[in-house]
C-alpha cells in the first residue's frame, strides 16, 4: 500500500520535499501488518492559533469611501493611539522589541512565519536579539512574547490572577462566545464541570470500547487492501467521524459528510483575513458557521424530545450529557452554550488530533527501527486477545514504547504554536513591566526544540521520554498547552 500525505491543512507545514526526503510517500508494507489495530483516542483540545483580528467592515460596506483613503485614515488613527499609548508608558520599563508599523504592527511577518516550514522563525529570530522577554505587535495589539519554561509558567499558571485566556474576536465568531474559552470565573467552572462529566478521564474509560470499534471500522472500510491511500484526508475523516459519533451519536455517512465539509470552511476562514465581506474565505467561514449551527440546534431539539421520550439515555453521547447536565448548584446549561461548545470541541479535536496523527505515521515511515519496535509491543498486546477481541482500555498502559514514540513525535511537531493570555494587572517579570490590556504569547518551539531542555533536539529519540517525566524540566514539554483552561 503507498500512503500518500496531503499538505492541504494550514498547520501541517511537514510534507515539503525540499526538508522531507520523499515527502509524500509511505512504504507499502507498513499497514500490512495488525499495528493497525492500534487505537489512538482524540482528544479535544483546542488549537489557538488563529491570530487575526476582526475588522469591522459592516459598517463601511455602504460608504463609497476609497480603499486608500480608508487605510490610510486608520493607519493615522492607530498611529495617534500608539503615540498617546507609548507616552503612557513612557514612566515603566518596557521589555525590547518592536512594535512595528502603526495598525498592523508585525503581524505580516508574524503570519508569514507561521505559514512556512519554519513556523518558529519569529520568534527565534528575536529572541537571539532581544532574549526569552521581547514586545512587539500582533494584531494590533501590544504584545509581550514569553519564552522559556519561566515564561510558560508565569503565563499557564497565573489564570485569573493575573492574566485571562483572550482570543481574537473574528476566532469568537466563528466558534461562539459562549464556549469555555470565552468564560470566566463562575461560569467558566459551570461549562467545565459539565464538558468534565464526559471528557475526563474516567468518564472517557466508559466510552473507549466506541472509539476503539470506530477506528477500526474505518480502517478496515477506507485503509485496508487499497493499494495507494492519501494519508492527511483520511485521517481527517477518521478524526471526525469518530468524534461526531461520540459528540452527536451521528451514524448517517452523508450528514457526517455535511458537518465536515462546513467544519472545513471554518477552519479555511479561521487562517484568513477577517473581511465579512462576500468573496472573501472569512465571509465563507461566517456562513458556514450559521449553517452548522442550524444543523446543530435542529439536532440538539431531536434530542431533547428523545430524551422526554425515553427512547435515548443520559449518557449515550455528550449531547446527552449536556442536555440533562445539573450541578450541585442547580445550574445547566442553555442550548447556545451546549452549541458553542460543540462548536469548539469539533475545532479543537480535528484540526489539533490531524496533524499528530498524520506525523506519527510519517514519523514510523522515517523510522524503521522503531517502526518494528512499536509492532512488536502491539504484537504482544494482540497476542493475549481471544478472536474478535478489541483493544480495551487496560492495554494502553501496555503500550510504553508506543507513548515514547508518541511523545516524542509531538514534541517535534507540537499540534499547537502556543495561546495568548491578557494581562488583567500590571505584571512585573524580570526587571520588565508588562502594562494591564497588553497580550501575553508563550509558544511550544521556545522550549521543544532546544538543546538546553532536550540533547539532540533536532534528532528522534523517543528514549529521552522513557522514564516518564523524570528527564523533563516542568514547563518545557507542552505539546497542547496547559493551566487551568
């Protein structure tokens, strides 16, 4: 079987020829034996790395005003509120950097960046200039980078206190802002405690059995007997295919196809520039995103009728869970919440699970020694199963050499770039003060690919993971983040 990948995804940036010899081609042989069987279990996770702003054109829309004028006029105004902001300031000691050009500041490059081969090019760039503390612009805000596992943790572990999750608010819109992450304090804990009561750990025991014969289902339906596979879209169909039938319960092929499709548009749209205006991949996403969730609320009142019903349970699916979701307070939660949550989980479990999943099988195609090693640890799992057996849950504590593998791959090829926080106080950090309203970054390539963290960064090894945790400074490791969010 030759597995082809497909470099379609904005943050899948590994299939270049010129870095990857052989780029997009998998050995026939690999998938011919039962490793198939290995099921890995998505987690949804959320991916910040939407890093535009939204640009309030509806207004603007139905003026015959000039582009240029326009532009301009803004590039002014934000040239007058940057001078009036820096003067300000002017009495604290701001960390080094540049803020740019007014309104735009450095986010091109910052962009440009991300796009690349290269996606921590940015950033390691300034910091051989300006050190692990540097300023700059990006999306027209203020803002502070943070790099080192100092920085990591001051960010992830000061929640609240002093610093807030903070997307952008084109990324809201299309996600919606009553999902966890547009929450705080009380009702924060109340939409956690709810997705908590079936995406925890224990929770998520009680519904591997699922995933387990999902994934093997779709391997045995798309992968198996093909002789040539595309990897990267087929992973995406796994991913949401398994995901869809754990959220919703949704079986129907062609409605699976339906949500997916939108789900692309959205994620197109959450890499481009935020213009709601028609023609423009943004505008796409907004629609798309009305679309979904007329499907979503359509299916979150079939539920609840079932549920009235008796004809479905109050833990079949996380629909389920969310519908019939009280805590010791009385509270629950409203279908807008219960939609904006689905919203961000589909975002979350595909486009951060897509990329690992994809990457480790490039990873074991680059690798063959480990590739065997890996068969053989499965190959002793399946050894103890009786005909028809599925993989259980117990067995992933068997899977050693697996996880080595898998964490190795993601800390090569982190699913996220990092998340910003905003400064609720002035945070004073390092002889530096970062002033209340400015955005805080940390980014995983500040710590995954450096030498001083881990020898031979740029080589894979996943024997530096072997004895868990014991060889990793805290804070350097974060392939999908970390804090209380």
């Amino acid at each position: 079987m030759e597995l082809v990948y497909s470099p379609t995804t904005p943050n899948c940036n590994y299939f270049i020829p010129v870095i990857y010899h052989r780029s997009s081609c998998y050995p026939p042989q690999k998938l011919s034996s039962p490793l198939c069987k290995l099921s890995l279990c998505p987690v949804a996770l959320f991916s910040a790395q939407q890093l535009l702003s939204e640009t309030k054109m509806d207004a603007l829309k139905q003026l015959e005003v000039s582009p240029s004028i326009l532009f301009v006029t803004l590039a002014v105004m934000a040239g007058i509120i940057l001078f009036f902001r820096s003067k300000r300031h002017s009495s604290v000691k701001l960390p080094p950097g540049n803020l740019g050009f007014p309104l735009v500041g450095e986010t091109l490059q910052f962009v440009r960046s991300l796009g690349s081969s290269t996606p921590q090019q940015f950033i390691e760039e300034r910091m051989s200039k300006f050190g692990d503390v540097f300023k700059t612009s990006i999306i027209g805000h203020p803002t502070v980078v943070l790099c080192g596992p100092a920085g990591n943790r001051l960010v992830l572990s000061n929640e609240n206190k002093l610093v807030q999750m903070s997307w952008p608010s084109s990324m809201m819109k299309l996600i919606g802002e009553d999902c966890l992450g547009g929450k705080t304090g009380e009702q924060h804990r109340i939409v956690r405690a709810a997705l908590t009561r079936f995406l925890g750990p224990q929770a998520l025991q009680n519904h591997f059995a699922k995933m387990s014969s999902g994934i093997q289902r779709h391997i045995n339906e798309k992968w198996r007997g093909k002789d040539e596979v595309t990897v990267l879209p087929l992973v995406k169909d796994l991913v949401f295919s398994v995901a869809s039938r754990l959220f919703f319960g949704i079986t129907e092929e062609h409605l699976q196809e339906q949500l997916h499709n939108l789900l692309e548009v959205i994620l197109v749209g959450s890499f481009s520039v935020p213009l709601n205006i028609p023609g423009f991949s943004y505008y796409k996403a907004i629609q798309a995103r009305a679309t979904l969730a007329d499907i979503m609320t359509s299916l979150i009142e079939k539920r609840r009728n079932e549920l009235r019903a008796g004809t479905a349970s109050e833990n079949q699916d996380l629909l389920s869970v969310l519908l019939t979701f009280t805590d010791e307070r009385g509270n629950s939660l409203a279908d807008k919440e219960i939609l904006d949550n689905f919203s961000m989980l589909l975002h979350g479990s595909y486009d951060s699970t897509n990329s690992p999943l994809t990457m480790l099988i490039k990873v074991l195609a680059s690798h063959p020694e480990s590739y065997e090693k890996v068969a053989q640890e499965q190959f002793g799992i399946l050894s103890t199963k009786m005909e028809g057996d599925e993989i259980a849950w117990k067995d992933l504590k068997e899977m050693k050499y697996s996880w080595q593998v898998v964490q190795e791959t993601l800390r090569m090829f982190p699913p996220i770039f990092g998340t910003f926080r905003k400064a609720i106080t002035d945070i004073h950090y390092n002889g530096y003060t970062i002033p209340k309203g400015w955005k805080l970054l940390w980014t995983t390539y500040s710590t995954h690919t450096k030498e001083e963290y881990f020898k031979d960064a740029d080589q894979f090894k996943p024997s530096r993971f072997e004895e868990e945790g014991k060889h990793v400074t805290p804070y350097t490791y974060l392939p999908f983040g970390g804090g209380m969010r």
